[in-house]
C-alpha cells in the first residue's frame, strides 16, 4: 500500500477456547494501512472482520504477530501508554443505542471521552462538543436530547462525534452502517468521507455491504475463515476480482442494493461456511470452490502477487 503507513498489521492471529476445542478467528493476516486512506474489510458473518478489528484497535490480545500503530509497536506499551495512545484510536459500530449511556444527556454522552482523558475544564468541552455536533450534522439543542429521543440516522451521528471528539488517527466502523436506512447510510457515508478529507483520517470499515465499501474504500481486503483471500487497491479489485471466493461473493450482489433485504445478498453463496473449529486441509474455501483440484485439498495456498499491490491466496490465480 502507498503513502506513509499508519497501521502495520503483521502475522496476526486469534483463536479463542470454545469447551475444550479452539475457534481459529483470525488467521496469520498481515496488511498496512497508510494515513488518511481506507481499508475495506468484506466477507460473511464468522469470517473474522470484527475480531480483526479489534486486534487492530488492541482491544483484543493476539496470539501471535504484531500491531504497529503510528511507529508504535502496541504489544510493547505499557497500560498507561496504551490508554494514551488510546486517544488516537476509535471505534464505532452498529448498535449505537447499546454503545451510548442512555441515561445520559446526547452532549454527556459525547463529552465523557474528554473527561476520560482530562482534556479541559467544563466551558471547553462544552464548546467542543457543540462543535462536533454541528459536524456531524446535528444541532447544538441535540447535546441536551437522550440518545433514545433521537433517529437511528442522528444516533450513529452521535456515535461518530462521540469517536471523533478526540480527533483520532484511525477509527473502525464495523458494521456502522448495517442498521440505516439505505438513504441514511449515503448520508454518514458521505460525512464519513469529508470527515476524512479534514482531519486525513484512516478508516477500517467492515461492512456486508459490497456498495458501500466500494463507495469509501481505497483499498478492499476479503476475509474468509478468519484469513484475508484477496487484498488490492478498491477500483483493482472491483475490477478484475482474481479469488474464487471473491468472484463468487461479487456474483452475489448483482446491483445497487435498494432494501435492508438485499443488502444481506453478502450472505447468499452457495454452501456454507465451514467451522472455524474445525478448519479444512488446504485451501480453507476448497469445499465451496468450484475450480478445486486435488492439491487444494492439501496444500495451503500461499500469497501470489498478480499485480505489485494485488496479492491472492490461490494456487491459481493470475491463471483462473
Ligand atoms: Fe479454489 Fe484451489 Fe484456489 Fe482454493 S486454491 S481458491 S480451492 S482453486
């Protein structure tokens, strides 16, 4: 990925004790993201995004690799400095009502990160957090509202200036959008991009939504049991998708989804995923592959560079 880097994922996996057996999230995945761009994250439920998201964030421990933020090797801080650096890493996600404290005011709500991390006395917040919510679209009348007063629309309006009130680096949107109405997620998805444009923000923006993340993306990564299949530059990939399970997953969306119904197309391939518990030999996709051969039920595929920033984890690719 071009442009200096912001976030260097490398190596990383996370599995978690389910019983006596391990569920395998996360699987060796390595990418950079470089400041003031976006990294799209796709696949069907179970195939890792938010895991990996929040090992991004640090908000989960990996078992292996390593997270490089801002020249910061995130392993290596102590607790202090990683709530420090905190600040520059936010996230938001799908449900704001279960996010926000309901029983505070929508400006208590966004102001309490200030008060976290100290950041000036009550008339300052005050004002910072009138100015954030004209930001992002809302009035200051809003900061005095409840969360539940608001629309689903103004409460992730919420959730975003909440986030940004710190004027982070990175911020993960996982799923942000998955619970508007499809005119509203244009709406935050265009504050999303201006915001960006500002502040030269780095978005990791996990969504079902295969429009959406083609709409915000520079770069697009596709996960599939807890592995990235394909990682390229967002036109390069939507272009000439190279993974079977990426062209199978293109297939699945036809349009410009119209309905909170089609935007769970994502969802539609044929066959069904298997166990991260219990993974395939090989290929993780050959049980739903159509080109598989008999070395895909073997060998691993490792990464192939069909282009110098596109890489595929395919025997085949670059020939199929
Ligand atoms: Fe399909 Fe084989 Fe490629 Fe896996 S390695 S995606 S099973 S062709």
């Amino acid at each position: 990925m071009s442009g200096e880097p912001l976030l260097r994922v490398s190596g990383v996996s996370k599995s978690f004790r389910v019983g006596r057996q391990r569920l395998h999230a996360v699987r060796n995945v390595s990418f950079v993201l470089p400041a003031g761009q976006t990294l799209g994250l796709v696949g069907e439920s179970g195939s890792g995004k938010s895991t990996l998201g929040r090992l991004a964030l640090a908000l989960l421990k990996s078992d292996s690799g390593s997270v490089e933020f801002d020249g910061n090797q995130l392993s290596s801080l102590s607790d202090r400095q990683l709530r420090a650096k905190r600040k520059d890493m936010q996230l938001i996600f799908q449900n704001p009502l279960g996010a926000l404290n309901e029983r505070s005011t929508v400006g208590r709500n966004v102001m309490d990160p200030l008060t976290v991390h100290g950041m000036g006395d009550l008339e300052e917040k005050t004002k910072r957090v009138h100015r954030m919510l004209e930001r992002v679209g809302l009035q200051r009348t809003h900061a005095d509202a409840y969360p539940f007063e608001l629309s689903g629309g103004q409460q992730q309006r919420v959730m975003i200036a909440r986030a940004l009130i710190l004027e982070p680096k990175l911020v993960v949107c996982d799923e942000a959008l998955s619970a508007l109405d499809v005119s509203v997620q244009a709406q935050i998805l265009d504050l999303l991009l201006q915001l960006q444009r500002e502040r030269h923000l780095s978005y990791v923006f996990i969504a079902h939504n295969l429009t959406a993340v083609s709409y915000i993306s520079d770069w697009i990564g596709v996960m599939y049991l807890g592995e990235i299949v394909e990682l390229a530059p967002a036109d390069e990939l939507l272009e000439s998708p190279s993974h079977p399970y990426t062209k199978a997953l293109f297939d699945s969306v036809l349009d410009i989804p119209e309905s909170k119904e089609a935007r769970s197309e994502l969802e539609a391939l044929p066959g069904e995923i298997p166990s991260p518990i219990d993974l395939p030999s090989g290929c993780s996709f050959h049980t739903r592959c159509p080109l598989a051969v008999e070395k895909c039920r073997t060998l691993r595929p490792i990464d192939r560079m069909v282009s110098p920033s596109h890489r595929v984890a395919c025997h085949f690719a670059g020939e199929v």
